[in-house]
C-alpha cells in the first residue's frame, strides 16, 4: 500500500551548489535517503510504502535536476553525484 506524503520543501548550499530537497516523517533515529536516476527529480518519490511512515524520508535534486541549480561549470557526472550527496 501506498500514501501521499506531506512533505517540507528544503534547501541547502553543497559546494556552492544550491540543492533542494523534499522532507518528511516522524523517524528521530530512523531515516531513508531517496536519490532520483537520471532525468528524474526528487517528486519522483511523493508516493512512498507507508512502511516507511515512522522514518525520517529526504528526496533530493542532483544538481541539474529539479529544482536544484543547473550550473553550466560543473561536472554532471555520477562521482560528482556521489560527492554532492556525502557533503549533503
């Protein structure tokens, strides 16, 4: 089964990069990290299991997707994915 979730939306400046990000859930202790493929954004997620409903759930936009920046000087590769979301 699944539910809509409410989320908040955030945003926070990775790198210099400024990444929105979608958050919700209950969890203190408890969370899940949900990261889009390529061409997809983090409203991919808005339906979620209600399995999940006790976790603190985030979505992220990789840079140039989303609402995220789109920056023309940065390097859109899957290692600088990687990075932006262990600085995250």
């Amino acid at each position: 089964m699944y539910f809509q979730i409410s989320l908040n939306e955030c945003w926070i400046t990775v790198a210099g990069i400024k990444i929105r990000y979608l958050e919700s859930g209950k969890g203190k202790d408890k969370h899940v990290l949900f990261i889009h493929g390529l061409g997809s954004a983090a409203d991919r997620w808005l339906n979620i299991p209600d399995k999940l409903s006790n976790f603190h759930c985030i979505a992220i936009d990789l840079p140039g997707f989303g609402e995220s920046d789109k920056l023309r000087d940065i390097n859109y590769t899957i290692a600088h994915f990687g990075k932006i979301i262990i600085c995250f």
